[in-house]
C-alpha cells in the first residue's frame, strides 16, 4: 500500500492545478482553486463519496488511495476536470487580453 500511494501521490502532482499536501494514511490532500468543485464533479462522475472536502483545511480536497486500477480511474477524472478547468480559463484570459488589446 505504500508503494501505491507514493506511486499515486506522485501521479497527481503532475495535475495542472493540483498541488499535492503532506499527508498520512489512506488519503491524499491536494490543494485545489475550487475544491467543492472539484469534489463535486468527481463525486459525480465517479460514486458519491469518493473524495471529501476536510472542513478545517482551506482549499483542500482529500483523495482516497485505494488499488491501482480504481486510483488510476480517479486520477484520470480529477486530470481531466482540472485540465478543462485550466483550457478555460486559458482561453477566458486570450479572450480578455485579445478584447482589452483592440480597444
């Protein structure tokens, strides 16, 4: 189990958007911009459950570590709703600055 968190823990650092937090046990905190956010869409796609958002610890999503195929599966959709949150809001600030530019 070690092996996989560290494996995991590895893994979502290279989340755009996602900094990895030092963490104990059977769960990973990631600081994110929107964690109910992102708690939300990945409850959603996945189960509800899956990932929880800590009262006490500001910004702050925590990520079960579980086998590698469902860590896997997890670390594909936090990837994938954090890099469309990262496409959008690249292209809302190309739209802002291109706007601000004619102007």
């Amino acid at each position: 189990m070690t092996e996989e968190r560290e494996r995991f823990f590895s893994r979502l650092a290279t989340v755009p958007g996602v900094r990895t937090m030092p963490s104990i046990g059977s769960w990973i905190l990631v600081e994110v911009d929107d964690p109910a956010d992102l708690a939300r869409k990945v409850n959603r796609r996945l189960e509800p459950g899956t990932v929880s958002v800590p009262r006490h610890i500001p910004g702050a999503v925590r990520v079960p570590v579980r086998d590698p195929k469902r860590n896997e599966e997890l670390f594909q959709t936090i990837r994938d709703i954090q890099e469309k949150k990262e496409r959008r809001r690249y292209f809302l600030e190309l739209k802002t600055s291109s706007s601000s530019a004619v102007s």
